[in-house]
C-alpha cells in the first residue's frame, strides 16, 4: 500500500509518502518546511520535488490522505483543495485524518497522556487528549476549540504525566507551567516532533485505509471547528445593520 500524505494545516507545509512495508509502516520521502512562505507557493512544488527525488508515479498511489482540520482556515483551503484535485484526477479516495491526531501521531508509543495544542487565536486553542495503546492512538477527548482555561479543567483528571506539543507550546508554555499544570507532571516535545508532519499523518492514514475510512474528493471538506473571523465579522454586520 502506497500513501500520499500532506498536511497544511497550520504554519508547516508538509507532503509525504509512506508505504506499508512487511513488518511497519515506511517513509519513502518527507519535505517539510516550517517558513513564512504561503502553502500556495510551496505544496505543490514540494509534491513535484518528491515525486522526482522518489521516481513517484501518481498513479501508483492507493490514497491521499490529508489533514483536514482543524487548523489555519487559509492552510486547511489549499490543504484541501490540493487533496481534492488530486483525487479527482487521479481517481484515487481520500482520507480524512483530524489534524490533531495526527499531530499526536508524532508520540506513537509514548506511555505518556499526549496533548496537542494549536493556538486558535482569540484566547483559544485547537486540542484533543490522546494515550497510545501500544502503537494504536487511543482518543480521550476528541478535537474542541476551548480556552487554554478549560483545557486545564480537562486534564485534571488524568493521573500520568503530559506531554504537550503544537503551535500552541510557545504561547501558552508560561502560563501552563507556572499557572495552570503548576504542580503537575508535564513535558513538551522536541523540536522534532513538536510541529505538524505528513509522515504521522500517512502512518495514520493506512491504519484508516485498513479500516475503510475512505472518502471521495467531492465528499470532502475540512473540519473547522469554528467559523472564520470573515463569517464572524459578517454576522455582526448583519446584527447591527439587519436588511
């Protein structure tokens, strides 16, 4: 089995190819780029460089597996929109893996309670508690845009220690340690594993593959989890000034 991974749901841009080998899941090639450059400039040269550097035929791929949220509406668009077109011209299904479990993928194996933040913006953050048993991810809270507050609350009751990861870490590291996991057990990814890769998220996608997880390109679409600020801005217009 043949995965094309690609993940451009927050700051990072990354596209992968992953196969299923004999004993493990492979990864053929990986770009991943961590730059102020917009994912429109750079995910579909890094796919053609992938495809040259590994002799990648289209063709022989048996799925595109994206992250599809929640995340950077902006990314999440050309995310899927490339997925997309992909999949309609190479007639192959997709797969839809949350961004944040995929970003808890990096940890696969750890014994640790994994915890996935993206800042959100506006006091919040993108997060999902997960723990792995063995090597399968195992969700405890799935994907929720809450503050980082109530996140807190919510990791209260888990006894082991956390490890957290994501864009989030440099925003709101000072405030979880010195405020609210003060006394508790917490530690943060390297550098790394700290950021989105479309490794994790094609080990993933065959697991899902497995599974029948598998969706058309038309069927597709992102999960945001919240509307965006353009929608927002739009529905206080139409309070304050209703037609």
């Amino acid at each position: 089995m043949r995965i094309l991974a690609m993940d451009s749901s927050g700051l990072v841009a990354s596209i992968a190819v992953v196969e299923e080998g004999l004993a493990e899941e492979v990864t053929v090639a990986e770009y991943t780029v961590n730059y102020k450059k917009t994912h429109s400039q750079t995910l579909l040269p890094m796919l053609d460089e992938v495809s040259q550097m590994t002799e990648l035929d289209l063709d022989s791929i048996d799925a595109i597996a994206v992250a599809a949220g929640p995340g950077s509406f902006t990314g999440l668009r050309i995310g899927s929109a490339t997925a997309k077109g992909l999949g309609l011209a190479l007639q192959k299904p997709l797969i839809h893996v949350p961004t944040l479990h995929g970003l808890a993928y990096n940890l696969c194996g750890t014994d640790k309670i994994v915890c996935p933040i993206l800042d959100a913006r506006r006091g919040q953050v993108y997060t999902g508690i997960y723990e792995f048993d063995g090597n399968e991810l195992v969700v405890l809270n799935d994907q929720m845009a809450v503050s980082i507050e109530e996140l807190g609350e919510k990791l209260q009751v888990y006894g082991r220690e956390i490890i957290f990861l994501g864009d989030g870490v440099p925003v709101f590291r000072e405030v979880l340690e010195e405020k609210i996991m003060a006394g508790r057990k917490i530690s943060f990814a390297p550098a790394h594993l700290n950021r989105q890769r479309a490794a994790a998220v094609g080990a993933l996608g065959i697991r899902y593959y497995k599974e029948g997880r598998l969706e058309t390109a038309a069927e597709h679409q992102p999960d945001y989890l919240r509307v965006s600020q353009a929608e927002r801005e739009r529905k206080e217009r139409l309070c304050h000034d209703p037609i």
